[in-house]
C-alpha cells in the first residue's frame, strides 16, 4: 500500500501573535526560477518542484530544456529515484548483477539492475534495449504503473485512439488513467506514441508526488500554515496539518509560486497555508507554493449532498461528479482549501476516488466540505420496505433494520428505471450503508452467498491462460476452483484483479461446480505470507516478494520488526536480506512485523 509518510516536526508553542517580521534590504534569501530556459513556458513551476526535492535534474549553464525529449534510460532513472532507490542504484555494480547491459552506456546501468529487480523490465529485453531513444506516453504509464503495482481494466479506456495503445501496455494506460495519474492530451485522444517532453515529466513527478504515490516525492512536501518568518536567516517555521511544527532555512533563492506565478518574500504572510519542499539533501525549503485560505467549515451549507463519487477531481481537481439519490450524476465546482474528512482525520483530496461514499457541504454552489463515508455491504432478502426504513435478512439468521432517506438512496443494478417504491418483499439485493442509513440498494440479483460458499485461506493460485484458486479452511479441508472471466473479484466492496491477491489472504468463495463464481478478499493485512525476495529498499524500509503466482508485492516493513535466519541469527535487520532468499512474513496492519528467511 503506498503511504504518505508525515515527517517529524519540531514542537514548539505557538501563538496567534506571532508575526511575519519585516524584510530587510539585505536580507540574504532573493527569490527566483532555477533555470534560464523556462521563462514563460507552461511547466515553470512543475519544474521548480520537481528539481527542489531532486526528482528531475536541469543541465550545466542552468538550462532545464522543458521541451526536449525524455530517453527510456532517463525516463528509468527518474523512476528509480521517485520508488526511493538512488543511493542503491549508484551503489548497484551491473558486473555482479548477471544481467547484460546495452552497449555504449555511460551512465544508469545501476538503474537498469534494478528496474530489472522491481519488475519494470524483464532481464532478457535489457541488452537490447534502446535507451537514447525517446519514451512515449505509453511505456511511461507503464513504467508507473508497474512501480505501483497497480492494473487497470483496460474496456473501461474510452479514448478516441484506444486503437494506437498496444494491448501489452492497455492495463496501465487504463491504472494510470482510473487512478487520475495521467490522462489525455486534448480531444479525447491519450497519445500512445507521441514521445514524453521533459516538461511533461516534470508535471506528471509533481502530481504524483502530490498525490503521494511515490514516498520519495511525498516525504519531501509538507503542507501547512506559516507561522513565522526571519528576515535575516531566511528560517521559515510552519505548522502542520497534523498539528506538530517544522522549521527550516529558505535557500539562498527559493522558487516561491502563488496563483500559478512567481512571487515573493513579502507574500508569505503569518498563516497563510503553503506547500514547502525541501532540497535533496532536506536540509532546506528550496521550493514554496502560496495556496489560498481554506473555507471555514464553521459556516453553514446551503444544502448538503450524499453520494457515490463517479469522477474525483484528483490531488488538486477544481470539480467532482456525484451520483446522488436518484441516480443521476451532477458536476459540483470545488472552493479553493475545500477540506477534506476520512472518519475524523483530516485528509487530501486524492483520497477522494471513484466508487467512494461521500457526504458534501455546498455553500454558494461550491463544495467546501467533503466527508468521505465509512461503508458496510449486506447481501440479503427485503422484508419491508416504506419511505423511511428498509428490514432485510441475511439468509442465516441476521436481521437488519437501515434508515432510508428520500434522495439519498441510489438503486442500481435493474434494468430501466427504479425507484425505492419499486421495490418489494422478497427482492434479494446488496445494500451498502453508513452508519445504519441506506446509500445504494443494488437490485442486480441474488442473495450474493446463498448456495455454496467456502471461507478459508488461500494456499495457492495459478494465474495465466487457466487461473485456478486453492482454499484451505478451518477444519484443514482444501478445494481448488477454476477462475473465470465472469468470476467477480472483490475487496472491501471494491472489485480488484486476480492478480492483486496475495496467497495467505484470507477469503470466501462462492462456487459453482468447479468454478468459483465470486472472490471476497477478507484479510490481506493481518496475515502470513511466503515469497522470494526480489529487492530490499533499506532507504524506504521495502521489501518486495515474488510468491508461486508470480506476481511481485512490494510491502512496508515496521521499523520494530523481529527478523530471523532459518540457520541461525544472522540476520538482524532488513539490511541482511538478500534477493532470491525465501522469506515468510508476518503482516500486521499491512505492515511486514516479522520477518523470517526459510531458505537463502
């Protein structure tokens, strides 16, 4: 799961008197853009960013070269530094690797070691490998993709040129659009081909920074409120959004941004709300954004709207889609600093993704409040139903009593039209609710485990051109099932792929025959798992497995974690791991919390 790590501030006691002190004239700190060649051009300030926390880097005589062309090897190199393994690439000898470099290389050939060891190329492409040649869009969303482990269903891609992306590259270019990371370049059109410009390199390390995607980039932003500047050290000191403070020097010539321009000293002002990122080396803010003040959420709505969320508006959208009640889906404009809750925790607005729940506030038309909703999913059989309730059983004994509010319930899952009159006693569905209130009723069939089902652990899974699933439950019995094209595939009421399940989770089959028509992932965080060290990340605290499926994980490891030889004591942190050892782990929370290799 990829995190966005907070990091540690100093505390200090704060206090609405403190001020902004005046600027001197010889203050030491003049701000400015980096680089000569990006006066003007579109990417100016997502080059700033990126080049302040060292994602991207500019050439000699401060030349950026926004609209020059991204090599594969560049491309590579900029994705090894963003997963957080620079320090290991440099460090990487490709001589020791096994693996056989292009010819002519001069540089990143630790790079490509371990791009090959985190799954984004395969061993045997690498010697013919055409690194100087430019990337196109499309091996970019892939690179990304696969660095994330993530997957997309490539017959939901509704671009005009669906026709130009290679189906080896559809399922990322479908992740990376699903998940709002890139998207098209103007008439619907994704261009596959068109080769990556540098500075749109810049804006897509930037976004997926922001959004937290990669820990490297998100360690090194920090949003918060200005709390107090010094004229003559350049110290800027700010609260953070999780109440506890920072402080660090500006350098020399900070890139400071507001409303999309350069701006300056003066215009970081006592509680403005900014977004910092600190140098390569986090010793420094070498980059400032002035956001604007967050609405207060002390006023009062004109209405309020609850909702599943059909587009999200990403890390720094304007607007977001919400099918309401009646199942229609309206466009609302978002303010500027619109706050965002998940349960009682203050969050970002990449939180806020497709599928999710939602409860809005809109004042003047514009959504400043966004609550995102807990969920829980019953499957069952209506016993009643009016305007204000809905009881329904689960078919073993359970009994459920929900509150229904006109306007606020979707129903889905029926052919044409339906409304909540429509329905009646005996109508078998799934009800999605919050907190005892109804927020969809799917009407699609079935009760959706009457018949025969199976709860157990996942002991195997073959996955290619026959996929099979094997289930051993609590009395130790094992069945194995066939996977199908029409087998739905869940967790936590989302539908994932095959390929996200981890052997050792936990689940419940319902079958048919030897066919498994439906997979609910119960457990996939506290659990064990077994697999073949590929890479060790000391630097991010990583691990990443190969299990029997095939498929990669790339897991946190606690930093409390217990690490043990098969042999004998050896290994005493995650530095001792090497790749191709056989390791079981044991996950809490989703967290590796032991760690013990059976075969190395």
């Amino acid at each position: 799961m990829i995190k966005r790590l907070v990091t540690a501030g100093i505390t200090i006691a704060l206090s609405v008197s403190v001020l902004i002190t005046p600027l001197s004239a010889e203050a030491a700190v003049t701000p400015g853009k980096t680089y000569s060649d990006t006066t003007g051009h579109w990417s100016l300030q997502v080059v700033e960013e990126t080049s302040a926390i060292g994602l991207m880097k500019g050439y000699p005589g401060n030349y950026f070269k926004p609209e020059g062309l991204v090599s594969r090897l560049e491309a590579i190199a900029i994705i090894i530094r963003a997963m957080g393994l620079e320090e290991q690439a440099l460090k990487t000898k490709a001589a020791d690797s096994g693996i056989t470099m292009p010819p002519g290389m001069t540089w990143g050939k630790g790079h490509l070691v371990l791009a090959v060891q985190n799954g984004l190329l395969s061993k045997e492409y690498v010697p013919a490998l055409k690194y100087r040649e430019p990337i196109t869009r499309a091996e970019v969303a892939t690179l990304v993709a696969v660095a994330l482990n993530i997957k997309g269903d490539p017959a939901k891609l509704t671009y005009a040129d669906n026709s130009t992306i290679l189906e080896l590259y559809k399922p990322y270019v479908a992740a990376v659009t699903e998940k709002n990371i890139m998207s098209g370049l103007g008439e619907n059109k994704f261009g596959s081909n068109q080769s990556m410009k540098r500075g749109q390199m810049a804006a897509l390390m930037a976004k997926v920074s922001r959004d937290g995607w990669f820990k490297y980039g998100a360690d090194r932003l920090i949003s918060g409120t200005v709390v107090s500047l010094d004229s003559t050290s350049g110290l800027l000191v700010l609260k953070k959004t999780d109440g506890t403070s920072v402080q660090k020097n500006l350098t020399s010539k900070p890139a400071i941004f507001k409303d999309g321009k350069l701006a300056g000293l003066a215009d970081i002002k006592y509680d403005t709300p900014v977004v910092v990122g600190m140098n390569e080396t986090e010793t420094q803010f070498q980059y400032v954004e002035i956001l604007e003040a967050p609405v207060s959420n002390t006023q009062t709505p004109d209405y309020t709207v609850t909702g599943k969320v059909v587009t999200a508006p990403g890390a720094v959208g304007s607007s977001i889609t919400i099918a309401g009640g009646t199942s229609s889906e309206k466009s609302y404009t978002l303010t500027t600093g619109v706050v965002v809750k998940d349960s009682t925790e203050t969050t970002s607005l990449a939180a806020v993704t497709a599928g999710k729940y939602v409860t809005t506030q809109i004042k003047d038309s514009q959504i400043y409040s966004i609550q995102i909703l807990s969920t829980v999913s019953t499957w069952g059989t209506i016993a009643s139903v009016d305007s204000g309730s809905l009881k329904m059983s689960d078919g073993s004994g359970g009994s459920y009593t929900y509150t229904v509010k006109s306007g606020e319930t979707i129903i889905s899952g029926g052919a044409g039209s339906i409304s909540l009159s429509d329905l009646k006693a005996g109508d078998k569905v799934k009800v999605t609710s919050s907190l005892g209130q109804v927020l969809e009723i799917d009407v699609s069939g079935e009760d959706r485990f009457s018949g025969n089902y199976v709860e157990g652990e996942i002991t195997g899974l073959r996955l290619g051109s026959s996929p099979r699933i094997t289930v051993e439950d609590e009395d130790g019995d094992i069945e194995t099932y066939d996977i199908t094209n029409d087998t739905e595939i869940t967790r936590d009421g989302d539908d994932i792929y095959k390929e996200d399940i981890m052997i050792g989770a936990e689940v419940k089959v319902k079958f048919d025959g030897d066919n498994a028509l439906e997979i609910e992932v119960t457990n996939d965080e506290d659990i064990t798992v077994k697999g073949e060290v590929t890479s060790v990340d000391t630097s991010n605290d990583r691990i990443t497995i190969e299990q029997d499926s095939g498929e990669r994980f790339r897991l946190d490891v606690d930093r409390d974690c217990s690490f043990r030889d098969y042999v004998d004591s050896d290994v005493s942190d995650l530095g001792d791991v090497e790749s191709g050892w056989q390791v079981t782990l044991t996950l809490e929370k989703g967290e590796v919390t032991y760690l013990k290799v059976t075969e190395n």
